[in-house]
C-alpha cells in the first residue's frame, strides 16, 4: 500500500507539471509597440507633440504623446502591420512613416525631425482721420533782432 500511495503522488506530481507547461504555452504573445523620438530640424526635442499609429487593413488608431524628453511609446498594438505613424505639433509641419511593421513581442522604431511651418501675416493699418495738419508748422515764436543781440 505505502509503494501504490508513492506512486499516486508521483503521477499527481506530473501531472501538475505537465497542466502548468500547457498553461504557459496558451499564454502567447500577441502584440508589439511602436517607440521613437520627436525633435525639431535642428535637433531639440518636442516635448507635446501627439503621435497616431493607424493600422493600415483594420483603421485602428493609437495615440500617444512625447514626453519631456520628446520621446513616445505606444504600447500593446497589433504586431504586424502596416501602420501609417503621424506626428503633429503645432507650428510644425506633421511628419509622417508609412509602412511600418510591429515586430510580434517587440518594438518598432518610428523617430522623427520636424520642419518648422512657415507662417505668413500681413498687417494693414487703416486711419480714418489723420491728426498731423499739412498746413500747420506746430508751435512758432518770433524773436527780433535786438532780442537776439542783446542775449548774452
């Protein structure tokens, strides 16, 4: 009986290990991210600026925003691809990557260099009335001659 009861707890043994072997395999990696940096022409970082990874077959959209560093994850996405990456900012023109593909348990890199947006103003002064006169000379005084002679 004590060699039949050594036996159950061996076979009990196994089988616990095989079911937690089984249950590792079932818990399978499925997704991957998209990282990178944003900075301007010059090379400074863009802390602010909002990137969005867009799944090319399905339209999925995922956001993230740089932070302080000017750095940006977006995590747990679909591995595969292709995704479009866009970046705006304002006062920045939008860069854009396109066929990016998510490594199935890794990360993709994305980085980008933006250029500054030119910007046009113009301004227009209008006045409807003007407050300089054309004939007026402003503030006058004559002084004579014996005036100016007898000055020290």
């Amino acid at each position: 009986m004590k060699h039949i009861l050594r036996n159950w707890r061996r076979v009990a043994l196994a089988m616990a290990l095989l079911i937690s072997i089984d249950g590792l395999a079932a818990a399978q990696v499925t997704t991957g991210a998209i990282a990178g940096s944003v900075a301007d022409a010059s090379g400074g970082v863009l802390p602010g600026a909002t990137v969005t990874a867009v799944h090319d077959e399905t339209g999925i959209r995922s956001t993230a925003v740089t932070g302080t560093d000017g750095r940006y994850s977006i995590l747990n996405i679909r591995a595969g691809g292709p995704y479009t990456v866009v970046v705006a900012m304002p006062g920045f023109r939008n860069g854009t990557q396109t066929k990016v593909v998510v490594p199935l348990g890794d990360t993709a890199v994305a980085s980008f260099r933006l250029a500054l947006e030119t910007m046009t103003e113009s301004v227009e002064v209008v006045a409807e009335r003007s407050i300089i006169s054309p004939t007026a000379s402003g503030a006058a005084s004559n002084v004579s001659q014996e005036a100016i002679e007898s000055m020290p």
